[in-house]
C-alpha cells in the first residue's frame, strides 16, 4: 500500500439564514450540488458544493462570490441576510511533506466582500489507512 498523500478536495459553502434558501438553491442551478439541507433552531442550513470540481481553493472561493453576486429577486434577499462560511476541505496524508495550497488576495477579498468566513477542514488520513482506498 502506498502512503496516502494530502490533496485539496473541495470547497464547500454553508448557508445559515432565518428566510428559506431554497430560492439559493434553485438560482444556482446545475452549478452546484446541494450535500446537506437542514434546520438549526429558526435557521435553515445549506451545504453547497461546486458541481464542476475547482484545481485550488482559490478558484472555487471566487466562482462562488461569482455566483452569489449574480443572484436576483428572492434569492438576492436571502443571500443578503445569510450566514456565509467558505470551508476548504483538504485530505490529510502522509506526503508529500510539506503540502501548500495558497488562497491568493483576489479570492479573500471576494470571500470578504460577500461576508464569508473561511475555514479549513483537514481529513484525518486513518480511513485512507485502513480501507487502503484514497479518491
């Protein structure tokens, strides 16, 4: 078995918002896959994923500000209001050592300006281990 390697997976964007973000949703259209739907208390939560997967963290970041500033009607007034989380998923491994992904300036001021946060999710490399399987 090799050693699993660190890799960039994907960027997702979590929605919290009081107002229903299935107009969101449906704006977005086939550029995105809804992966959670649910209720927190009064809030609604979406979890979205690109449907066409970005190289780095940076060109997804901006393709979602790019969708975000699109939306119109309902949407837009959902999107306003909504809590909006930028998470960069990244697969931990073994190698190589050291692995970097660099979110260039463009791409926070995007997150920024739509009034994202940005977290980072690391994966723990031990299912990889295990299963002997990596994506």
């Amino acid at each position: 078995m090799h050693d699993p390697t660190t890799e960039f997976l994907n960027v997702d964007l979590h929605l919290k918002c009081v107002t229903n973000l299935e107009a969101v949703c449906e704006a977005f259209g086939r550029s995105v896959m809804v992966l959670h739907r649910d209720r927190l208390g009064r809030k609604h939560w979406v979890v979205l994923e690109l449907a066409r997967s970005p190289k780095t963290p940076t060109e997804a970041i901006r393709r979602f500000a790019a969708l975000g500033t699109r939306l119109r009607g309902r949407a837009r007034a959902a999107w306003a209001v909504s809590e909006k989380e930028l998470d960069i998923g990244i697969q931990g491994g073994l190698r190589p050592d050291p692995a970097e992904w660099v979110v260039e300036a463009k791409a926070v001021a995007e997150a920024a300006r739509i009034g994202a946060r940005l977290r980072v999710t690391v994966y723990s490399p031990r299912q990889i281990m295990k299963t002997g399987h990596q994506n």
